[in-house]
C-alpha cells in the first residue's frame, strides 16, 4: 500500500478518503472504520463503545445486554455482612443468595429502627393479639388483672392496693383518732368524746347551750382540788374565779395571789382573829362584842371612839356628818366626810399643821396634850381620870406593864404591913410580927385578946 498524505491537526471524528478507503480520526490516530471491507458510519465516539451492525452499517454504540446480548453474562457474585451466596460463578449458573436476619432487617419506608424493635418477640399476626386487647374506652377484664404500683394521681390500682393504703385510716362509723387530725369543718350528731390531758379550741366565739359546765368531772371520793374558771390577760397576772376545797368557800383574786372569799358577805364570828384575813375583812370578836376591819395588814376596830364610827360599804354613807369615817369595800381605801364631801385619807397633799384641818382647834398647845373630839371639832388637852371613862378602855388593854413602878419588891408577905395610894397602887409592903407556940392571943386593933 502506498503512502497517505493525511490532513495536518485533525479533530476528533473527522475523516479522509484515499484509494477509495475512508479514514476516521479516532483517539488521536486515523482509523479505517471498515471491518472485511464493509462500510462504517461513525458520530462522536466515546471512550468504552463499540461497533455495532445496525443492519446496514457499522456504528459505535454501548452494549445492552438485555437486548444487545444473548445467555448469562454474570461472571460470579460478592457476599457480604449478612449475605451468603451459593452457585455464585460461571455462565448460566443460578446463584442463590442468602440474609442472615439477625444482622440484616427488612426496611419499611418512614418506620424508624426502634419502631421495627417494637416487633421483637412477636410471633403471631399483629391484629389478631390486638383483637385479644381490652379496648381503652369502657375495657371488661376477666379473671386476674395485674396492675403495677401507681406512681401518679390517675394510675389504676387493684383492691388489695386500696385495702392496703386505707387500712390506718378511720373508718365512718365510730372512727378513732390518733396523732393529729385537721378538718376545715366538722359537724358532729351525737355524742363527741375527747380523751387525753389538754384540749385547745382556738375561736373567737364559743357557745355552750347547756347551763350547767361541770369541772372537776374525773374526782371521785373526798374533794381535794380546787376548781375555777381562769382569765388569760396577757402580759398581766393571770386572775381567777375559783371554789377552794381547804375552806370549802368560793374566792376571787385580782392579782393572781391574794384570794377574797365569796359567799355570805358577812362578818367572821369567833373569839379569836381569822387566820389569813384579807383587805376589808369584817370580823365580830364574840367574847367582846366588837367589830373590826382588816386593813393594812392589821384588824382596826370599827366605833373605839363614838364620833368617829367607820361605815364599811361598797357606796358612801348617807346623811354623814363631818368627821365620820367611811372603809371602801370595793377598793379598800378609807375616807373621812369634811366639807360636805368624802376625802380619801392619805389621798391629798399632808397639812402644814393641825390647824390646817378645818375640824380641828388648837389653842395653848402644852407638852403631853392630845387632841380629842368634844362632838363638833378636835381640840387639845390632857387626859386625866374625868376626861377617860372606864368605858374607853378596851378590856385587857391595861397590862402590868402599863402600870407605873411604885417600888414595892415583888415577893409573899407574912403579917404583911402595906400601904395604899388613892389610885389604888401599892406604895409600901413589909412583914409583920409572926406568933408562935400554942399562943392562942389574937390581936384586933390595938386589943390583945387570950
């Protein structure tokens, strides 16, 4: 074959005819498209294509093998994780591939992998054990029910769950308590009994329709503890109403600790002070038949000077005159009527002197005198026997040692030789003369007698 002048800088596809052959510049290098001869038709060739025989020519195309090929072209098959492959080589052979489950899970479109493990353990038709489920609406159970521990408020829970948690707790007909129980509101029908030490009802209000309270209620045989009604004030001492079993009297205090005996309202009668007397205390000495007040921690007899008589008495005397004397019951201070009006005594400013005092006059005032009332004022003077009556002495009043020291040596006087002043005092005592043997001379007078 002789040379051919081919085209200088071809491109891809382009073609050239010498001695009656037709050229084709393919992947850098000028081809014959002829096979034996026959007649090519090639456009755009692709790196991998071949020649294929359209019926009239040749043209460069893939391979289909499904419609290009004949027989089975599968040279053999790979398994993998999960896969096991059999008859996996040569021509027509027919592999068989295998899925290990365990490892390989079927996937459905839109189902998560911990939904497709919601179906572990299921061995039957879904719908079928769903048939067997009690529905959530009005479900019926039969036989026993299982029901785990309830952990919130709206958790089912069996009988014996319910008899467990209610077995501590009071039952509606006669219900007994222990510890502390709280209600907003409680009515009771029927009786109600509270046993232990202390009950506490903290209200504003409380009524009581029966008219009798009884204290003391758990006392039996003779009495013993006193019993009353105590006032809570507060910082104040606390005051009370009580029934005092020593005395078998009722009492009152006003400060907690001194104790006014209710009752009667009159005077203690007897020939000896009452023990424990109380301010304003009226006691009738029996043996004397006089009165006196308890006041200031002593007994003041009521009347030992007539114009001066004290009236003991929650109100004010009528018809006083001036001078007289007034004990308040009520509040235990005394008051003198002067001016047409009650004055406490001791209530106002002290007098400059006596004479300050509009009952009483003072003139010549002397070393010793007194002041004693003549029926319309106080006025100064001594007391001599015309002025003090036996009658103003208080029986028992005058002692031995009240009586003057005439210096008579106290002792027994044989035939004794005494002396006698007008007041009635010894002034002078000695013995006399003793007889003695069988004399029987006596003497009268200045006459010896045998």
């Amino acid at each position: 074959m002789a040379a051919i002048d081919f085209p200088n800088s071809p491109t891809q596809g382009d073609t050239f005819t010498a001695s009656d052959k037709t050229w084709v510049y393919l992947d850098g290098k000028w081809t014959l498209p002829s096979v034996d001869g026959l007649v090519t038709s090639i456009s755009s060739a692709t790196s991998g294509q071949f020649l294929k025989w359209n019926g009239s020519a040749w043209v460069n195309d893939t391979i289909d093998l499904g419609a290009d090929t004949a027989g089975s072209f599968v040279a053999s098959l790979v398994a993998g994780t999960g896969v096991t492959l059999t008859n996996n080589s040569g021509e027509a052979s027919t592999p068989t591939v295998a899925v290990d489950t365990t490892i390989i899970q079927a996937r459905v479109a839109d189902v998560s992998d911990t939904e497709i493990g919601y179906l572990n353990g299921v061995t039957s038709a879904i719908q079928t054990q769903i048939d067997t489920k009690a529905p959530l609406a009005s479900p019926t159970f039969t036989g026993t029910v299982t029901v785990p521990t309830p952990s919130t408020a709206t958790a089912a829970v069996t009988k014996a769950y319910v008899d467990t948690a209610i077995s501590g707790l009071a039952t509606f007909d006669s219900p007994t308590f222990t510890g502390t129980a709280t209600a907003d509101n409680l009515n009771v029908t029927g009786n109600f009994t509270v046993s232990g030490t202390t009950t506490s009802i903290n209200t504003e209000t409380v009524t009581v329709d029966d008219n009798i309270i009884i204290l003391n209620n758990n006392a039996t045989g003779a009495p013993s503890v006193d019993a009353g009604i105590e006032i809570e004030r507060g910082s104040s001492t606390n005051v009370q109403l009580r029934w005092n079993e020593t005395t078998d009297k009722w009492q009152f205090t006003n400060d907690g600790s001194t104790y006014t005996d209710l009752g009667a309202g009159g005077a203690s009668v007897s020939d000896n002070p009452p023990a424990s007397p109380v301010a304003g205390q009226i006691w009738f000495e029996s043996d004397t038949a006089k009165t006196f007040v308890y006041y200031d921690s002593q007994w003041i007899e009521i009347g030992a000077l007539a114009a001066a008589l004290v009236t003991m008495s929650d109100t004010p005397p009528v018809n006083a005159s001036a001078g007289k004397l007034w004990f308040n019951s009520a509040n235990a201070k005394t008051y003198v009527y002067y001016d047409s009006q009650w004055v406490e005594i001791g209530a106002g400013s002290n007098p400059a002197a006596l004479n300050d005092i509009g009952d009483v006059n003072i003139s010549s005032v002397a070393t010793g005198d007194f002041l004693k009332w003549s029926g319309s004022e106080w006025v100064n003077g001594t007391i001599g026997s015309s002025v003090i009556t036996s009658a103003m002495i208080v029986d028992g009043a005058v002692t031995a040692t009240k009586l003057a020291n005439t210096a008579v040596s106290a002792g027994s006087y044989t035939t004794a030789n005494i002396t006698v002043d007008a007041q009635g005092r010894l002034t002078s005592a000695s013995s006399g003369t003793a007889f003695s043997g069988d004399s029987k001379q006596s003497i009268l007078g200045n006459q010896i007698f045998g």
